[in-house]
C-alpha cells in the first residue's frame, strides 16, 4: 500500500488552517428517485447554450484518492487521529468514469468550460482541453514561468508547494520555475480566476460535482450564475450551501450519474478514453539541406503529459527529449536521411515504452497511444455500474429499500421537472 496522494498533499500544508465543516454525512438517492432527477439534469444541459462544471475532490475518490471532508477524507481522520492509507498516488491514478464522461459532453459541445479545485491532474490526464480548463487550487504535477508565462505539465509530482522555485528553469527563456500549488494563505492564480468568473456569469448553468463547497472564494463561483438568471444543479453526497437555489440535487456516486446521464442524452462512454492520436513529423529545413527537424505533436492541442520522453535517432545520432514540446533538430542531410529510417521511442509515464520507425520516404505520421496503461480500472467500473443501474431499474418501485420522500416530488414539481 502506498501513502495517500492526498494526505502526502495535505501533510505539506501549513497546519493550523480552519477546515471547515468535516465528517460530512452522505447519503444516496434511491433508484425511483435517481432516475428522474438525472433525467431532469438531461434536459437542462440539453437546453443550456453555455454550461459550466465546477469539480472537487468527490470526483476523484473512484479512482483511490481520497477527499477531505467526508467520512473517510483526509482531514476528517487527521482529527480522529486515524492512519491514512490508500493504494494509489497522484502519479498512478487513473481518470474515472466521470472525468471521462466530462470530455465527452465537452466534445459534444454540451459543457463548455470546466473550474476545478483538485490538484491531482485528472482532468488534464483524461485528456480535457486545457485552455478550456481552470486549475483554482493548482496542480501538482505543473510548473510555470513567470516570466513568459509557459506552464510545463511533468510526469512525476513537482515536490514543491506554496508556489515557490523548483530547482529547474525554463526551456524557453531560461528564467526560473515555480511550482502551481497553492498553500492555505495563497492567492487563487489571477488568470484562472478571472476566466472562472467570466464563465460562470455567463453561463445559464452551473453543475458543481463532488464538492461540499466550503472554499472561499469558490464557493461564491456558482452564484454568479444564479444572480444572472441561470440554474444551479448540484451533484455531491453530502449537503451544500447551494442546495436551495439549486434545481436538482442528486445525492449519488458520480460515476453512477454520469453514466446515467450520457445514456439519457443518448451518448455512450468511449470505450478506450487512454487512446490519443499522436503526430510524428520529420521534416528537412528549407533553410539549412543539412538540418532535420523533428517532432512529436497532440493532433488536437491537449497537453502530452502523459510522455515522460522521447528518443529520436537517425543516422547514427540520437537525441532525447524530455519536456514538451517534444521536438529536436539534428545534422542529418537529405541523402542520410533518404537512405535512413527514423527511430522515435516514447516513454510514458507509466514508464512504459513504445518504438515507432518512420521509413525514408514518409515525412510524417498519425499513431494511436494509451495515454495510461491500466485503463482497466474503468472498463470495469462501466461494467459494475452498468449493472448496478439494470438491477436497480428492474426491482418494483414496490420492493425497493427507500422511497421517495413526499417532499422531492413536490419540490421537483414545483422547480418544473415533473
């Protein structure tokens, strides 16, 4: 078992910060009940022409991490004085079910910008378009340079907190390299901030998922929806100060009401949401008939973070990369490099390998990786929950465990769902 991501991340905070409420109570919405509700969710992201998520650690705990709140979060054991233990870091967690699902409704124009307050880099990893994205709380697989503002997405865990220098310098400018992880008495990174609050204003909903919204001032983020004259849909265990202004609450797993969700909106999770289409170039310079120009590209702008690496050789010369953008120029003329392949050999953060060779007389290509190898976790969590979802609708409303409650009939028909 390895020491949880989240607790070696809440070890490194300045202590003595108040954590607000903790031991939250969860509970779940029965069958009956779930049904409609996401059915409703359905309809209003169906009618919505600008949607905003808002995410917190609730979406994560499918995939091993654990939140902070909850009956098993990290701070609610810091103060029973209960050991933490998971069986996943941040560095070997893989996407859910529910960040996949989010791409896909992103891909599909239906969610059209996404605000997280989770530093494990989920989102990026499940392959969601960064400038699409805003990392409030940071990130902690991400560095930055302030004096050209290039973010670098790394492989392993930055190891720095508090926003301060990390040792390395730019590729770009050559100026020094801070980490994006916030510490308690931070300031939320400006830029991030700002877009959060010009999209949940303009949005006309504002789905929060997995968050107790207790973080100032996130907290207030999806208000500025409501005060617009949009909706509030809110998707978490346990209570929020949002409840009551909201037009659904579903108290459910996420995995589970994403599912349901994709099938109410007749779409279907991806099958392999690890497989991304990679461009290998290999171009002779124009400018210089001795200089070959290399490069490894994403063929739809998402960040390659999942590559630890790559090995370019041709002609007897190799040259490494280790940072994006995976590119390299080497003194190759252009009768080596006919009479030569090219050797590219990628390695992933999962630390596993993959060669491709380019022959002489092909300038570029277009591969298929897996972004992640063990993306078995989630095809197996489709499974379950598919499952689980046709045993609970094929058990009478009469034979259920719970019932709906007279109230959420009558509060869903007054909010004109029913």
């Amino acid at each position: 078992m390895a020491t949880s991501a989240a607790g070696s991340y809440a070890a490194k905070l300045t202590p003595g910060a108040h954590k607000g409420r903790l031991n939250l109570h969860e509970a779940r919405d029965p069958g009956q009940v779930l049904g409609p509700k996401v059915q409703a969710l359905a309809r209003l992201i169906s009618e919505s022409s600008h949607t905003v998520v808002l995410t917190g650690a609730g979406i994560s705990t499918s995939a091993g991490i654990r939140d902070f709140r909850g009956p098993e979060g990290i701070w609610t054991k810091q103060k029973k004085g209960e050991p933490i233990v998971d069986s996943v870091d941040f560095t070997t967690a893989g996407p859910t079910l529910a960040h996949v699902a989010l791409v896909e409704l992103h891909r599909r124009g239906l969610v059209n910008f996404l605000i997280s307050q989770n530093v494990d880099g989920l989102h990026i990893r499940s392959g969601f378009p960064r400038n699409s994205l805003a990392e409030l709380h940071g990130n902690v697989f991400a560095e930055q340079c302030r004096a050209c503002d290039k973010e670098y997405l790394r492989c392993d865990d930055v190891d720095s907190i508090g926003l301060k220098e990390t040792g390395r310098a730019c590729d770009h400018c050559g100026a020094a390299l801070y980490d994006k992880l916030l510490d308690w008495n931070d300031p939320l990174p400006e830029s991030e901030l700002r877009r959060a609050e010009q999209e949940t204003k303009l949005a006309n909903l504002c789905i929060v998922m997995g968050s107790s919204m207790q973080m100032i001032p996130s907290r207030g983020l999806p208000q500025r929806t409501f005060r617009s004259g949009g909706k509030i849909v809110v998707l978490n265990l346990s209570d929020t100060h949002l409840d009551k202004q909201a037009a659904v609450v579903i108290r459910a797993d996420l995995d589970e009401v994403m599912l349901r969700l994709l099938d109410a909106l007749h779409l279907s999770a991806p099958i392999n949401p690890a497989k991304r289409k990679l461009l290998i170039r290999s171009q002779m310079d124009n400018g210089s008939k001795d200089r070959l120009s290399l490069s490894v590209d994403p063929t739809n702008g998402e960040s390659l973070s999942f590559i630890r690496s790559v090995l370019f050789s041709c002609s007897g010369q190799s040259m490494e990369v280790s940072s994006e953008p995976f590119s390299a120029e080497m003194r190759v003329n252009e009768q080596e490099r006919k009479a030569f392949d090219l050797s590219v050999r990628i390695a992933l953060s999962s630390r596993t390998q993959r060669q491709v060779d380019i022959p002489k007389s092909v300038e570029q290509i277009v591969i298929d990786m897996d972004a992640y190898d063990d993306y078995s976790k989630y095809t197996d969590s489709v499974r379950r929950i598919r499952s689980e979802i046709e045993t609970q609708d094929s058990i009478p409303v009469a034979t259920r465990r719970a019932e709906p409650s007279a109230y959420f009939f009558k509060s869903f028909r007054q909010r004109g769902f029913a």
